[in-house]
C-alpha cells in the first residue's frame, strides 16, 4: 500500500484525465459519485445536474489502482478506510491500492468532510465503482480468451480462468477493457460480505509511514516560491474594530515587510478584520506585532462576561415557556399530578477546539489566477472566499487540500482562509497568514454555551410518567441560520430530542440566549450536550426510584422500536431502540457491572444514538478527598459494518479522549468582551498519566457503515459523573455533578 503524502496534490484536469496517456498507457476509468452527506437527500438535489461524478478509479498497465477523493484527511483515516471498500469490490491486493487528493472544483466534487459522514456517504458507491471495474475486466479477459465471463473470476489484480497460469494482470487488461462501456451501478453485483478480505480486517494506516518520518505535508509546512509569512492583530473583543494604529515600531523590527489594515467580511468568512504585519519570517512578524500600536473599537460585546451569560440563562429557565420544540401528552399536567418527580439544572460552558496544528493558509494570487494551500474541511468554500477576496471566477483558483492537524469542525471555516486572502491580494506574492496558539484560543468559533432544566415525573409502578427537558444557549443556528431561523432551537438537541425512554408525556423547550461569542460546530456538536444531559437524568430518575441505572433504562427504552428521527426528514435513519439496547448490554457486560468495587470508588452508565451509530461507555472512578481518578473506561460501538476496525478503535479512543478533556479540564469563559483563555497553561488538556485504559468493543453488524469520528463524546460526561454518584452514595451526602467541567470542590 502506497500513498504520497509529501508530493505536491496532483491536479487532474477530468478531460485529460479520461484520454488516453501517452506517458502511462491505458487508465480504466470509473465515474460514481459521493453524497454530501447520504443522510440529506435534499442536500443532493440541490447540486446541478452538471457532471455528477465525483471521482475516478484508475488502473494502469503497471497493475497500481488508485482512488482520486476529494474528502479531507484530519487524522481520522480515511485515506485508509475509503481505499479499502474500492480494493474489496475490485478484488485487489491490497499492496497495489495509494490514493490522490482531487482537485477543488464543486461542479464535480462534494468536498465537505465533516458529520462524520466519510465513510458511510462512500460506502455503497465506492462498492459500485469497484465492482463495475472488475466485471468490465472480467468481460475484457473473457473476451480475450473467447470464453463467457461466467467462467472468470477476479482475484488479487488477476483475472483467472480455470488454472491460476491462465490469467491477465488487471494492467494487461486495462486498455481493452476502458472500451467497454461502464456497467448500470446500480445493477452491478456486489461481493457477498462472506466473501470481504480486506474489509473487516484491521489494517495499518497508510499516512503512518509519512506523519513518523515527518514527511506528510500539512498546511503549516507549504513552501511556494518566495513565501513571505504573516500575522493579524485583532480586536480581542468580540466583534471589534481597529479604531487606529501606529506601525512605526512594528516596521523597526528587522525582517518585518509591511503593516496594513485589512477590513472585516461577511457571514461567508465571518473574520474581524485586524492589522496585518508582513515579514520574511514567522518570528519576525510576531514580534513585529508585539510592537505594534493599535487601538480598538470594542464596541458593545465589550460588557459581556460568562457571569452575565449564566444570569440570562437563569432568567430564561425561570420564565415560561420556552419555545416549544416537542409536545406529545400533557408533561404539565403529569407533573403537576405527579408525588415522585425530580427537577435538575445542567449547565455546560463555552468550549474551544484546540486543534495542535494552529490556523494557516498559504496564498498566492496574480492578476489572472491563484493558488492555495490550505487544511480545510471545506476546499470549496475555502476556493469561493479565495475567489471573492481575488475578484476571479472560483475556477481561476486552485486549492491544495493539505494533511491537517485535527480539524474537530474548526477547519470547516474559512475565516483564515479570508485574511490569507485578503493579505496576498494587497501583496501579489505568496503569503502564509499563520495564527499562535493564543490567536487560535482567543479566536475560535466555540461550542455554545447552554444551561438546561429537566423535569421527571415517576408513576408508582417506577415508570416514566412526564419528561419535560428546556434548554437555552447561544445558538449555532442564531449565528450561521438562514433569515428567519435565527431564533429556532430545534437543532440545539440534535438527538437529545428523539428520546428513547418511554413515557406518555413529552414537552422539550428552548430560549435563544444571546451572546457575541462566536460559535459553531465542535466534536459531536449539539449531541455532546444533549447526551450529558439525557443521560445524566435518567441516572436521576433510576434512583429517585431505587432501581439499578442499567435496569431502569432497559425497562425505559421497552420492546424493539423504531423511532424516527425528531426534527429530520423522512429518509434520516430511524433510532432502534434493539440497537441501542444492545450496545448499552454489551458495555455492561463487558465492564462487570454489578460487580462489588472498594469503598469510594463507582461506576457509571449511559448510553446515546447520533450520526446515525449507537455508543455506550462504562466508566470506573474512585473520589477521594476531592480527587477524582479515572480507572477504567469501557466504550462499545454499533456503527454499522466496521470497515477497518483499526481505525474505529482509534477514533473511539481519540472521542474519548477529548470528551474527558471537556470534562475534567478548563472551560473557555468571557470577561469584558474577550476571552480570558490563552493556551494549555490556563486551557489545560488530559495529560497522558491521566488517561485511563479505554476498552473498546465493536457489535457485528451487516448494516452500513455510519458515523465514528463523533459518536463516542456524548457517552463520556455522563457516564463519569454518574460514577462519581455511585461511588459517593455511602456518604451522607452524594454526588451529582450537574456542571462541567468537574470542579475540586464539586467533590467535596
């Protein structure tokens, strides 16, 4: 298995690329196109039915398949999981599969990688691509030999026929077979799942190699000729503006270029604007900015402060109601009927990103074209801000998609992208815009901040006779909604709001807060607090009525149903409850519950479906004088057809990973307008000795593959602090933590 991680990104010009090559001979070549995302059908036919081919397999006369993609690699493998599904349905060896980063252009591409949409949206037509090259091989071979194509079948990039001697290599085929035409996808047939030997299989990343030995390129390492380097000073309140500035020091600095005022754009970019400082080196521009005098036009986000913040939300809860996002039954009623109810506050703060590789973009823009560099989820939204800022029709303008380090949904913005735009247009010449670590703290787009209120009513028999769930927050959709949507919480549940747990009478409220900070998606979006709150209620209501936590929500979650999913259309996978179950069964089996621990120590449960995959976590903690240790996390996974088993692993630790990060560590609050956080000395990250073992167990399954990257982080909170209950329970007073991040003295 080979890929080139170092090398420029090839640029494939489709009509060149279907000819045949003078250089490389004969390439077969099959068309099939990616959704955006396969849960969102309307998103498809939204695209122009202008050259629906998203991609292209191309085999060689030297036998080498490689697999042009236009998806994003940010660490979370599908420059292997996605070359694998092609090399099963073309029956390959492994060793003759690398893959090629596509060309930005969205007439042809679908390039958004995010939602933990990869590998599912790619599944069934990278199947169908693979399996029409094989049976246009096989028809070439058969054709040769003069024999039917039922008597040939395809193995390792051969096509044999009776004895393994009498055999052509895929190469010796290629040119007779790209005659051919291609083959109805749809109809294609394709390989029995008895039959996969690579899918399934735990394999090796193919960019290990490249990111060990330092040669993967990522954003950061772009060196186009005569590169010159650049920072932004920016208002560091929320939407303010350079009033004015002296950059006579900031010149003085030796290698410093240039200094000037870029302005702010739109809702496209969403940037502040600032003051750019131009030199021949990174340090140089830094500390040609450290010199730099400038005032600021604060404005009014100036008196905004996360002690303000939390007020409105206690305002919010306290005044009825709250926008009604779901109402079945009479939860109103139930509750006020009810003697058994319990009442619970949640509350969840602002939370950074912190990607390791920090904001950059490498431009270069001329009178008639430009090129860029960039690690973006979004190379098409990357290319139409280039466009914008170049005055250039967005074909004008080539973007490299680089390896990035971490994406977590930060780098599906284009805000940096915007000021390198900006920047280069003012020079012509290449420029790398590069942010520090505190521009990328103090500059983010964060998780929304949210504070909610539950309300249980039990009947005698302990079932679940009223849920009623408010929340208010800053909204996602209150920054990044279409006109007139501003205001609609519906999105701020995600999944919270499709509830398992059977009950008669369901209300599920919101109120916008609002707030200047900027925010948009964060790993697992709206679902990581949805899940620490539906889960951490339960685990209320179980003890309200004295029953085990596992027991309760098996009992709640009832026969085998399925539930569609709240808020989404018709085609949106619905929520099966048997899934669900299972994957909740298996985490309990596998971590021992019941099972008697020492005295302070617990273990909690909790269990959630988002991006379409079921995910269930046990944690065992010990709680001692208002220290907290994790002991022992055990996470399982229904995702569907698990595609590398590998790489799911290694995505359900990194999710874990991050959402004890958000759990234990610091939030990100407001003081007058600005963040306060700066880096990891007051942002502080899990450090390796503090990592538990993390067991992970994946459920065989023969449903399509589905989501990963995320579904594992709303499971974490909840859990851990429902340990933290169970292992507190002897004391007078227990434990519920209903605010994070976990405090020392929430502890004591």
């Amino acid at each position: 298995m080979a890929t080139n991680l170092s090398a420029e990104p090839q640029i494939l010009d489709r009509r060149a690329f279907l000819k045949t090559s003078a250089a490389g001979g004969a390439a077969l070549l099959i068309g099939f196109h990616l959704p955006a995302r396969a849960s969102d059908p309307a998103q498809e036919q939204e695209k122009p039915p202008v050259n629906p081919l998203n991609a292209w397999v191309r085999i060689t006369p030297d036998n080498h398949v490689t697999l042009i993609l236009a998806k994003s690699e940010m660490g979370q493998g599908i420059m292997t999981a996605l070359p694998m599904i092609l090399a099963e349905e073309l029956c390959l060896d492994w060793k003759q599969v690398s893959i090629e980063q596509a060309p930005t252009n969205p007439k042809i591409y679908d390039h958004g990688t995010g939602g933990s949409g990869s590998v599912g949206g790619s599944w069934l037509p990278l199947r169908q691509a693979g399996a029409a090259a094989r049976e246009m091989l096989i028809a070439a071979a058969a054709k040769k030999w003069e024999v039917g194509t039922d008597t040939c079948r395809a193995q390792n990039g051969y096509v044999l026929h009776g004895h393994p001697e009498r055999s052509y290599t895929y190469g010796e085929l290629v040119a007779d077979a790209a005659l051919l035409p291609i083959p109805n996808l749809k109809e294609v047939p394709l390989k029995n799942s008895r039959d996969f030997t690579i899918i399934g299989h735990a394999t090796h990343r193919v960019d290990t190699a490249a990111k060990a030995t330092g040669t993967a390129i990522y954003g950061i390492d772009a060196r186009p000729a005569g590169l010159l380097y650049a920072v932004i000073a920016r208002c560091p309140v929320f939407y303010g503006k350079v009033a004015s500035f002296d950059a006579t020091k900031a010149k003085a600095v030796p290698g410093v270029r240039d200094v000037f005022q870029i302005e702010t754009s739109g809702r496209g970019a969403s940037t502040t604007g600032g003051v750019a400082v131009i030199a021949d080196n990174s340090w140089a521009a830094t500390q040609g900015r450290k010199a730099l005098e400038v005032k600021w036009d604060e404005g009014p986000a100036a008196n905004e402060s996360s002690v303000e913040l939390r007020k409105q939300f206690v305002a919010n809860a306290a005044a009825k109601p709250g926008q009604v996002i779901r109402n079945e039954g009479d939860a109103d009623a139930a509750l006020a009927a009810a003697t058994n109810k319990v009442e619970a506050f949640y509350e969840l703060p602002f939370a950074a990103h912190v990607c390791m590789e920090p904001m950059n973009c490498t431009i270069h823009i001329q009178s008639d074209s430009a090129e860029a560099w960039v690690p973006t989820q979004a190379p098409q939204w990357a290319q139409a801000v280039i466009a914008e800022a170049a005055k250039l029709p967005p074909e004008k303008v080539i973007v490299h998609t680089t390896q990035m380090g971490g994406g977590f949904g930060r780098r599906y913005q284009a805000d940096f992208v915007m000021e390198a735009a900006q920047v280069a247009k003012s020079l012509g010449k290449s420029v790398m815009v590069v942010w520090t670590r505190e521009d990328d703290m103090k500059h983010d787009f964060y998780r929304p901040a949210s504070y909610h209120k539950c309300q249980g009513a039990m009947d005698d028999a302990g079932n679940l006779a009223a849920w009623k769930h408010f929340q208010t927050s800053t909204s996602i959709a209150a920054k990044w909604g279409a006109k007139g949507e501003e205001n609609n919480g519906q999105g701020e549940f995600g999944t919270g709001a499709t509830v398992p747990y059977l009950s008669p009478n369901l209300r599920i409220e919101y109120t916008l807060a609002h707030s200047s900070a900027p925010r948009a998606w964060w790993r697992s979006v709206e679902h990581s607090s949805s899940g620490f709150v539906v889960e951490s209620f339960v685990d209320e209501l179980a003890a309200a009525v004295g029953e085990d936590a596992l027991k309760f929500r098996l009992k709640l979650l009832g026969d085998p149903r399925k539930l569609p999913q709240f808020g989404e259309g018709p085609d949106a996978p619905p929520l099966d409850t048997a899934r669900l179950r299972a994957v909740l069964q298996l985490a309990a089996d596998k971590s021992g519950w019941g099972a008697p621990l020492p005295d302070r120590e617990g273990r909690g449960i909790a269990c959630f479906f988002s991006f379409d995959t079921y995910t269930a976590a046990v944690a065992e903690v010990a709680v001692k004088s208002r220290e907290l240790k994790v002991k022992r996390l055990v996470c399982t996974v229904d995702c569907g057809r698990v595609v590398n088993p590998n790489g799911v692993r290694a995505q359900v630790e990194s999710a874990a990973i991050y959402a004890l990060t958000a759990t234990l560590k610091d939030a990100i609050t407001v003081e007058g307008g600005r963040i306060v956080q700066s880096n990891f000395n007051d942002y502080h990250m899990l450090r390796m000795n503090e990592a538990p073992p993390i067991e992970v167990h994946l459920v065989a399954s023969e449903e399509k593959p589905t989501g990963i990257g995320e579904p594992t982080v709303p499971v974490i909170a909840p859990a851990l602090c429902n340990a933290i209950f169970n292992a507190t329970r002897t004391r007078k007073q227990d434990i519920r933590i209903r605010r994070l991040p976990i405090r020392p003295e929430d502890l004591a």
